[in-house]
C-alpha cells in the first residue's frame, strides 16, 4: 500500500538490513551462560550484556531496541499495523520483518540515523521476505521463482511436465483409506513440508493456487497417494507459471477499493461445507487475499456467500484504518463485488420488506416452543445468519460499503472456491 505513495510523491524505496540485530538490544535481566571452550576467562559463568541469539527475550528486546529509535527520529506506529511505522513531516514509511526494514520515501537523513546500528547496509530492494522484487519506472513486481525452483528440487519435480491448472476441474478430494495411506508412508515422503511451502507462495504472491492448497492441507494427518499426485500437480503448475508476477501500480487513480466475494456451496462431498473466497484490489491492483473451508454448513447458497462477504467487510475496513492513516483518505463506502441475486436483493431490503417475503408459517402443538420463538424473535440455529444480514444492510445503509452485482464470468474470486477450469484461473491470473 505506501507503493501508493512512492508513484504519487516519486519517492525513494530502499533496503535497510541489520547485522546481528539481537546484539544491538540491551537486556533487562540477568542472564548467565557457561563459559565457551576457547575464551580465556577464569571463571565458569559469563554474564550477557546484550540480547544473544537464542534467548526467548531476544526478539522482543530488539523491537523494543528498534522502536524506540525509529519513535526518536519523528517516526509513529501505525495503529492498524505493529510493524508499519509512519512519519508525517517527510511523508515516508517503514515496514520492517526482525532485521529486515523497507523505507519509502527520503532516504538521506534515514540512512544518516541508520549508522548507528554498525556493520549495517542500505541499497535498492532486491529480495523481500523472500520475493524478488523488481522495480520499474512506474511499478514494482513481486514473485518467489527462487520458493518454486527450490521446491521442485526438494521433490525431484524439475523435470517434470507442466500443468495449466493447479488442480483437475471440478475434482472433490476424499480422506485416504488405510491402504492408501500405507502405500503412501512407504514413499517417505514430507507431505507437510510441501504443503508448507506451498502455502507460503499461495500466501505472498500466487492467489491462483489458494484453494488447491486449501483442499490438500486438510489431508496432512492422514495423505494418501490420490493427496499427493495432486500436490505434484500444483507443482507442476507452478513450474509451469514460476515468472508469473505480482503487480503493484496505480491502474486507476480514482478505484480506491474494490472487493470480489465469492462462495461455493456444500461441495465437500464429506461434510458438505462450502469454501469462501475474496479478492481485495487498491488502485486496480490486487493486494489481499484469502480462500478458506467454511465452518458450518450453510443451507443454500445465498447463506455461504453471505459468509465471504462479511469476512471481507472485515478486511476492507482494516484496509480502509490503513489508507486514512498513510494518505489521509477518508473513505466513505467501498465496493463489494458479488454474483448472487438474492444476497443483493436481502441487502438492500428494509427489515420489513424481509420479514414478508421470508417469514414462513409453522404450525406446531407445543406452547413453550412456541413461547421461546415468540420471544427471542428467530431460531438460535439461525440467528447468526439474521445477525449477518442485518449487520451488513446496517453499514450499505450508513454508506460504509456498498455491495454491486456483477455477471459470473467477471467474478474473478471463482477460482478461489472450487477447482477450477483453466478459463477461471486465467480471468484471475489476467
């Protein structure tokens, strides 16, 4: 999001990183370790004067350490993010992982400050938290090539064939049976780790796989060998997508957010849950994400959407804390892209319009039940629903978001809910 600021502002990015950070924090308690072979102390025990590597402190000593100077040099933390630290005066930010700090925006009195960590460099971003960063005049591209090309070593993939989807269309995966799973544990091989590893890329910079990962990580206590010749197809698709880029630039100066929700609904042929999925975009340029199995069972598929939607509310309103506090943008509502009818029309409808055209008569012969229902005004098997609904016609009608109807072909979260077909992961990938 501060790429926002480096087009508007034409501003430095540039990469801090501390050497031995732990060292440079100060401990608070008394710590002793035995003396090491090889230092000529006559003594048995040696007191820590600094933080030290391994200490369950150490971490938080040197984000106290950290913080403290960047607060020193007119910086404040952002209350929407621990890591984020903003400066008003010079229009810049920094957001930094352990030793690990990116500042955008001048750099000169920064890196003048910054020596005071010795041993320290700065240069132009080249690697962040593990991607390739690429910048050019106008944008910076993101990917993890090194993540993927690794990863098909590890599985003795790289030379494998490649896939145009990361799973089979319309594929229903089911738990493994005892043989299967046997004949799996035979391969020794480290279900775990490659789904790990791929979560990690699903989550930094290919959406596209996200629901594959989804799907397969529920497998990992018990995979079997259906699990895993699946695993090697996201493999081989990665392979086959492995320069396949994460764009941040501004497409569209006055598209300030705009989120796609979408749901499956009771397709998991074990318990029928249905999967969610979203889509956040800032400035046309995707920067959130997130494909998830739905806790509960949803009984028609207004009711799964309804769920996505709501949990990307959630997510645009923290993004919405982040634009006022790093450009001062006071949004107001922010659109919410669905292809569901029926969820629009519930929206927009007064409680009144609601009650009559989905209240049903029940005729029942049991006055405390009937009592109950009187008195609580909904079914507690339901109310969560009704909280939903009306939770969100609540903030359409206080202008805090604003929910749009769009065809399927351009609801581009699709392919975030089920295995999908090529066309589907295309529309997202383009």
């Amino acid at each position: 999001m501060l790429q926002g600021d480096y087009h508007n502002e034409n501003l430095n990015v540039l990469q801090f990183d501390v050497q031995g950070a732990f060292l440079h924090a100060p401990l608070t308690e008394d710590v002793f370790i035995i003396t090491p072979k090889g230092v000529n102390q006559p003594t048995t025990y040696l007191k820590l004067k600094k933080s030290f590597y391994g200490l369950k402190q150490s971490p938080k000593n040197w984000y106290k350490t950290l913080t403290a100077w960047l607060h020193s040099i007119g910086f404040h933390a952002s209350s929407s993010d621990p890591c984020l630290y903003l400066c008003d005066k010079n229009i810049s930010g920094v957001f930094f992982h352990v030793d690990n700090l990116i500042l955008m925006g001048p750099g000169n009195n920064f890196k003048k400050e910054f020596e005071r960590f010795s041993n320290s460099s700065c240069h132009a971003p080249n690697t962040i938290l593990g991607m390739k960063f690429d910048q050019e005049k106008d944008k910076i591209k993101l990917s993890l090539p090194n993540h993927i090309q690794h990863g098909l070593e590890e599985l003795g993939l790289e030379d494998c064939k490649t896939s145009t989807t990361p799973l089979t269309p319309n594929l229903k995966l089911r738990d493994a049976t005892d043989i299967d799973h046997s004949r799996f544990k035979k391969l020794n091989i480290k279900y775990r780790s490659a789904i790990g590893l791929l979560n990690h890329i699903a989550l930094l910079t290919q959406p596209d796989i996200s629901f594959a990962v989804s799907s397969l990580a529920r497998f990992s206590i018990k995979p079997g060998m259906t699990h895993w010749h699946k695993v090697k197809k996201v493999w081989q698709y990665l392979k086959k997508t492995i320069d396949l880029k994460i764009t941040l630039h501004i497409k569209d100066p006055n598209q300030l957010l705009q989120i796609f929700s979408d749901a499956s609904w009771g397709d998991d042929p074990q318990d029928r849950t249905s999967q969610s999925g979203y889509l956040c975009f800032l400035f046309g340029s995707l920067i959130s994400w997130n494909s998830c199995k739905q806790r509960s069972i949803t009984y028609s598929s207004t009711e799964a959407e309804l769920n996505p939607l709501v949990k990307s509310f959630h997510e645009g309103i923290w993004i919405k804390a982040l634009l006022a506090e790093m450009w001062n943008i006071q949004m107001t509502a922010y659109n919410h892209l669905i292809d569901n009818p029926d969820l629009l029309e519930r929206l927009m409808m007064t409680d009144e319009d609601f009650k009559k055209k989905y209240s049903n008569e029940h005729l029942i012969d049991n006055k405390g039940l009937d009592d109950k229902v009187k008195r609580f005004g909904s079914n507690p098997k339901t109310r969560h629903i009704d909280l939903k609904t009306k939770g969100l016609r609540k903030e359409v009608k206080h202008q805090n978001m604003r929910v749009t109807l769009i065809g399927t072909q351009y609801m581009v979260a699709d392919s975030l809910t089920k295995a999908a077909a090529k066309n589907s992961i295309l529309n997202l990938v383009q």
